[in-house]
C-alpha cells in the first residue's frame, strides 16, 4: 500500500433505490408519519415486489443527493415539527451510511391520517 493509503480494490455504486429505501425507512420512523404516499404506479410496485421506498424520488448531482417524498401523517401532529424531523431524520441516515452529502429534503404532505375515519 503505497504511504499508508488504502489499497484500490475497485469502485463502489450505491444505486438510487438503496438511498431510496434508506430515506423511507427513516421517514417512518419517525413518530407522527403514517406511511409514505405513492402514486397509483408506486402502490402497485410496493404491492407486488415490496419496495418500502415506492414514492420517494432521489436525485443526484454535484451538490449532493436530493430527496422528493410525500408522507400521510397521523391527525392531530405538529405538521412543522414532524417534517423537520423527517429531514433530519432522512439526512442523518443517509449521511451515516453512505457517506454521500444530503443537500435537500422535500416533503409534501398528501393526507392526514384518521382512526377515527376507518372505524364508521
């Protein structure tokens, strides 16, 4: 190993899903965050291959890696704090796994989740 660096074993590629997959999971961990919103396309592939990041959008470029996503969240929530807390939530873990810098995070929200409403 030539002064101490380690050895060039080959290139690693993270493939857009796997960032995908890793800001979703944050995204429902976070306490408030029903599910993640996808479109009627993203419902049929969550449904048939069980992908967890079925409508979240990654986009990479020189500044880094942006997230697109919708989240339902559960009724009565502090809409602000919790958004925050997906972003942050979503860059922390990306950041800690992949290395890769989180130059944005995009959240709409698409629905408010009721309990109340299923139960009629």
């Amino acid at each position: 190993m030539p002064n101490g660096d380690k050895e060039n074993l080959g290139s690693v590629k993270i493939d857009d899903e796997v960032l995908g997959t890793i800001a979703a999971i944050a995204a429902k961990s976070v306490p408030g965050v029903h599910s993640i919103a996808t479109s009627f396309v993203g419902g049929i592939a969550l449904f048939f291959r069980k992908i967890p990041d079925a409508g979240v959008k990654v986009a990479t470029n020189d500044d880094g890696v942006k997230f697109y996503l919708g989240v339902v969240v559960d009724y009565g929530i502090n809409i602000p704090e919790v958004t925050w807390k997906i972003q942050k939530t979503i860059k922390e873990e990306v950041e800690r796994s992949t290395g890769f810098k989180v130059s944005q995070v995009n959240i709409v929200i698409e629905g408010i989740h009721h309990p109340e409403s299923k139960k009629k």
